[in-house]
C-alpha cells in the first residue's frame, strides 16, 4: 500500500520541531512529543488508527479543539516481523486555562494506553524511560 510522502514529511517536521525547537514552539503556545513503538505486521494499522482516535477524543475532553490537535505517524524500522513506529503529536494551547502540562501528560498517557491495547509496546530501542515508567 503507497501512503505517499506527505506524512513523512510531517513527521520529520515535528522531529525537528521537538527535538531542536521546542523552547521556540512553547513561545506559540505548542506542547509537542513523540514516542516510539513497535508491534507485528497484523497491527500496525490498527495501532495507527486506535491511538490517532484516542489522543483525538482524550484531547478533546482536556478542552482542544480538532484545529488545535496534529497527529503523525512514522515507520523507522522494518522487521520480517513487525515495525517501529513513531508516534508524533502536537497540541496547541493558546488562549486555554488550566494546567497545559497536566493535560498534555492525561492525553500522553491515554496515547500509550492505546498503544498497549492495540497489541504494541511503549518502547522499541529508546528504553520506558524516567516519565514512562
């Protein structure tokens, strides 16, 4: 299946954006991260598709809008078994009350969830890490 390049674009975009200019993004009011995964073959779809839709309903209830929330998502690694997926989003927080941490880490937290649920794992060569644990 050809999915273009569009989405690979984007998920290079937000590398950078996150790993060279977050202290700039926060300036517009961006909250962004990514975390890798991995999972078989039979799942990656799935995977995609039922983390997409739950950092979209759980930034929704922590008050962002659908024009303030941006998804992408990247295949680094191919296995005869499986693959390495990066999982990249971005919340917009301008103008919204209330701790944007604590709601970034709720919808965070859900992304990895689903991620378990969907029959992957939270980690593939980076390691759980401090904040996963």
């Amino acid at each position: 299946m050809a999915g273009g390049a569009e989405n690979g674009l984007r998920g290079y975009l937000l590398t950078f954006l996150i790993a060279y200019t977050r202290d700039f993004a926060q300036q517009y009011y961006v909250a962004a991260e990514s975390f890798e995964t991995s999972c078989p073959w039979s799942n990656v779809s799935t995977l995609c598709s039922r983390t997409k839709q739950r950092i979209m309903d759980e930034a929704r209830k922590e008050g962002f809008s659908d024009d303030k929330i941006w998804i992408s998502f990247r295949v680094t690694q191919l296995y005869e078994t499986g693959a390495a997926i990066y999982v990249y989003f971005a919340l917009a927080h301008k103008g919204m009350e209330g701790n944007i941490i604590k709601k970034y880490e709720i919808v965070e937290d859900a992304a990895r969830d689903e991620v378990m649920n969907a029959g992957g794992c939270i980690s593939h060569h980076h390691g759980v890490g401090k904040i996963r644990k």
